[in-house]
C-alpha cells in the first residue's frame, strides 16, 4: 500500500522548482503536510485543494512519514 501511495508523488524541476507534488496538481507535498500538522482533516484538505483526492493527500502523509524533516 505505502509504495503505492508513494507513486503519486512526482518532482519535475521544471514545475515548483522541483518540489515533491501530487501527481497530477501542482499542490507541494509540504503545503498537505503542513495543513495536516495544523489539524485539518484529509476531508478539509481536498476541501481547500479541490484538485487533490483523498488517495493524494494519504499519499502526502506516507511521504512526509518516508522523506522525514
């Protein structure tokens, strides 16, 4: 499941300066782990960041638990 998940995380140089991002968004892996460490729930995520799906903002999460501070 985690390498999975860790699949829909993408870096391109060319896009955010080649930020970790949801495949398929241009929303930075480190603004879905931000808002998770502020208490939004994955549900208030996709909310705010409507392009993101709930697989995406898991997908944040198992990196951000890999990829470490």
């Amino acid at each position: 499941m985690g390498s999975d998940l860790l699949g829909l995380i993408t870096s391109d140089p060319a896009m955010l300066s080649g930020q970790a991002v949801i495949a398929g968004t241009r929303v930075p892996v480190s603004v879905v782990l931000d808002c998770l460490a502020a208490g939004m729930s994955p549900e208030e995520v996709v909310a705010e960041y409507p392009t993101l799906t709930s697989e995406g903002v898991q997908a944040a999460a198992a990196y951000g638990g890999v990829a470490g501070p």
